[in-house]
C-alpha cells in the first residue's frame, strides 16, 4: 500500500469532482519504484471506475503517464508524485478528466495559441516545496496544448541522471534536451519562456491609475485590498506575485494560522486580492520612478504606468556573500534553499554560510540528510535563537566555525570547496566539500530608485508613520523599508498603512 489512510480519505473527495475518464499509462520494470508505481495506480484505479490503468513502455521507465481515453496528454511522473507533489498528481487527474482549471482565461488562450513542439522536463525533489508550482504550471501546459508534453522526473528515482546531468539545484527544468532553467517558476514566467512577450504598447494604454503598488508580496497584497477597499482606482505591478513568500516553506507565525507554507499563503493572497477590482500586472520589471503630471514607474520592457500616488513593495532577496566563486558556481553546489536541493546533497559534506536563526535552521535540516555540515559565522558567536543553537550543538555531524571569513567559493564544473581566514589569527583555511548553502539575511530592492528618495546606509527606504517616503505622493512598505522587523504579518500590517496614507494623501491633495 503506498497511500496512507489520510491520503486516501483526501483523494477520495478529490476523485468524486472528475467529469471523465482518465486512463493511466505504466511503464514498469522490476526496481522498487515500479513496484510503487504500480501499487499507485491500482490503488487509484480501486479507488474511482472513472479510472483505468494499461502497462505500456514509455521513454521513461519507470513511470506512468495520464491521459485521457484516445489522447495522449502528454503529462508523465517519473516518480511517485507525493509529498509536496501530491497536489500535482491530483490535479492532473482533474484537469485530464475535463475539470476546468482555476486560471485567468487570457492565460488560457494564450497557451493554446503557442506553436510548435515543446517536450519539458522538470528534476524535482519530493521535500521541494518550490518544484510543485513548475510541475503543476507545465502539466497544465500540456493538457491544454497538444504541442506540448511534461514530465516530472524523480531525482531520487533517476540518480544516474541527476549525477550526468550535474543537478545540484531544484527543480531544474529542460526544454527539448537542454537546460531551461532552474528554481521556482510561476505559469506567466514559463509562458514568457516560449510565447510572444507583452507589447509595451498594451500596457502604456491603460488609465492612470489613484494607487499603483509595486511589488506582489505581503505587503503589496495588503495594500491593494485595502486601497481597493476605498473604491479608488487600485493597479499592482509585479515580478511575480506572492513575491520572497513564494521561496518560504514553514511559516508558523502567521496569527489565527498555526501553520502553513510560503506558496500556499501566496496563492491566499492572490485569491483574495482578486476579489476586489484590482488591475495585476504581472511577469513585469520595474527600473524606474518619475513625478511629472503623474508618477511615472517605467518598465524594464518599456512601457511606463501612471498613477496618483505609488505603494514601493517590492521587498527584499537573499544576500549574497560576494565572493570569488559564488556567482559562476550557482545551482553547481551553491544553493539559497536547503529545503528544496538539500536531498540532491544525501551523503555530502556540505557548508552553511551564516550564523543566524535561518543559517542554523538550514544547518539543522541538512545534518539529517547530508554526511557533514560546516557552518561559518562571520561574528565570534552565533546570532541564533538559544533553542536553535542547542539544538546544533547536540547533533554529531556539525562543525560549527566562529569568527571566520568567508573567502572563495571553488570549483570547476561544481563546487569542492571553500577557503576561510579566521579573523583573529588571518589564517586562511580550506574545507573540501560538495555544496554551500548561503544563508545571511537580505537587501532590499530599491537599486532601481534614484539617489531623490531617502534611504538608509543599507538601501532601505526611509518612511514615516503614515507610510510616507520623502517623494511626495509616494509610499512605501514591507521589507523594502527601515522597518526594524522583516516578518509577514509586519509587512502586512505596513501594506495597510501605507494604503491608507495614500488615500489620505489623495483626498487631501
């Protein structure tokens, strides 16, 4: 048996929404995941008559593939699509059996326009809680697209694979045998990967706008509720919407919510922000901010929006160490998310960069999976909660290094190690290892704004109690700012400040 109870209580209720047949392609050998695919299928196939199962051989073996009765969908798991995958695998048995998908119709036809073949092949881990969102978004392409097939591929199952490939990073995405790209994706970031992109000429049409916010995270969500709320004419422009949220996996101090994850919360956020009569403008690129007549925010793609007033929401990314070898040996042993590639590093020596509550949980997670931990902390003692720091200090297999340096990063194709200097002694070390996973807080995103806005030595915004910025007309919230506290439910509350400040501003301006 390969589901569980639970498991198969939940996937019951999802099974009675199928509106067709869906037939399940296996293409099996003697291992032990196709003993557990095979398990799968029957068990799903037991558990709906709307559900049947034919042993076949597909390119990849082993794996099963659904479609629908006559027509190849070209949706395939090589794998068994649990974990984190679970949702994947329900919803392509829904979206194969005719159940309409939860997707704006614009991006419906937009994906039923492209021309041409397109085979994609996404590397996940099944404790990646970034790779469902590429795996969801491609199957989905597949069903609606002829042209167009997937397949979610195991690295766990297809080791050999993920080791000729030089995989150290998921999910990892090939398009036609080459390398596509790696981490998380949204739909719209896929799409403008084979489609035609936005004419600038479409957006420069639109209205101005009372409130513009820029940046789709917690912050920028909450403000466009709130401003939409005062039935003024509300427009958010975004990278991609849930913002850093989406790279979260845990998130347990999110009040009336005792736990939940970062995609789950983004996908909240952008559920209820379209309850209200808020234009998105997503998968666009802010570089620039000017005041004439209106503020003018311009568009990496050239096109420019107005509005009245501006919300700055655009957040924070991780920091990087800036030294030799971090850049060229990205996703080659230098990770950002241990959650999600930590499994590609099963039985490695690997190096956490970064003393802190989030550097000491990366440690804490890997020394589960990994052979060895190194962690190196700039300061002479870890930043860490207490109940973290005791928590390392008690497993057998971590190294922790104080007052050190970080120096290089090295490797050729991949990462084998990383020189130090200790900073009392200036002695400069190396450790051989296969991975470093860098983990020493954030920057914010406001490079993109001229020296005209007041900005703390460390780029952040500097803004007043109603949310103001020295621009007039101009607000600003969430990680983006001096805020001293870079939580959600923080950034949220700011979001709502700063919408309420620029209404304020409006009707008094």
């Amino acid at each position: 048996m390969v589901l569980s109870g639970d498991i198969k209580s939940e996937l019951n209720q999802y099974l009675q929404l199928m509106e067709g047949d869906v037939l399940l392609k296996v293409s099996a050998g003697e291992d032990n995941t196709s003993k557990e695919i095979l398990a799968l299928v029957d068990e799903l196939a037991a558990m709906s008559p709307k559900i049947s199962v034919e042993r076949t051989v597909l390119p990849k073996t082993p794996s099963f593939s659904v479609n629908r009765i006559g027509e190849d969908t070209g949706v395939t798991f090589a794998g068994i699509p649990l974990g984190h995958e679970f949702t994947s695998l329900v919803l392509a048995l829904l979206q194969v059996s005719g159940r309409a998908p939860k997707v704006d119709q614009k991006i419906i036809e937009q994906i039923k326009e492209i021309k041409g073949q397109f085979h994609f092949e996404t590397y996940i881990s099944l404790s990646c809680h970034n790779c469902p969102d590429v795996v969801q978004a491609l199957n989905l392409m597949s069903i609606l697209n002829k042209g167009i097939s997937h397949t979610m591929i195991d690295g766990a199952a297809f080791k050999r694979e993920v080791e000729d490939k030089k995989i150290m990073a998921v999910p990892s995405v090939y398009l036609n045998g080459e390398f596509l790209s790696s981490g998380r994706m949204t739909l719209e970031e896929l799409l403008s990967k084979i489609s035609k992109p936005i004419d600038p000429s479409e957006i420069n049409k639109r209205e101005p706008f009372d409130v513009l916010i820029v940046g789709g995270g917690p912050a920028g969500a909450s403000a466009a509720i709130y401003a939409s709320r005062k039935g003024i004419r509300t427009g958010v422009v975004s990278e991609r919407f849930g913002g850093q949220v989406m790279d979260t996996l845990s998130i347990e101090n999110f009040i009336s919510v005792k736990s939940t994850e970062g995609p789950k919360l983004a996908a909240s956020l952008e559920e209820h922000v379209k309850e209200y009569d808020v234009d998105i403008i997503n998968q666009q690129r802010v570089k620039g901010l000017k005041k004439s007549d209106f503020i003018e925010v311009e568009l990496e793609n050239g096109g420019v929006l107005k509005s009245k007033s501006v919300i700055i929401a655009t957040g924070a990314r991780w920091r990087n160490v800036g030294v030799p070898g971090e850049q060229e040996l990205k996703n080659k042993g230098v990770a950002y998310c241990p959650h999600c590639d930590g499994p590609l590093f099963e039985g490695k020596h690997v190096a956490v960069i970064g003393g802190g509550n989030s550097g000491i949980e990366a440690a804490i997670d890997l020394a589960g999976i990994v052979k060895h931990v190194t962690v190196l902390e700039f300061m002479p003692e870890l930043k860490a909660d207490a109940v973290l720091q005791k928590r390392l200090y008690s497993l057998p297999n971590v190294t922790v290094l104080k007052n050190v340096q970080t120096k290089e990063i090295t490797g050729d194709d991949q990462v084998t190690g990383i020189t130090f200097m200790e900073r009392d002694t200036e002695e400069v070390k190396h450790v051989e290892l296969q991975g470093v996973f860098v983990q020493i807080g954030l920057v914010p995103n406001t490079e993109w704004l001229d020296d005209s806005f007041e900005k703390t030595r460390f780029g952040e915004l500097i803004i007043d109690k109603y949310g103001s910025t020295n621009v007039p007309g101009v607000f600003a919230a969430g990680d983006c700012t001096n805020s001293p506290y870079k939580q959600i439910i923080i950034s949220m509350g700011s979001g709502a400040t700063a919408a309420l400040g620029a209404f304020d501003y409006l009707i008094r301006s």
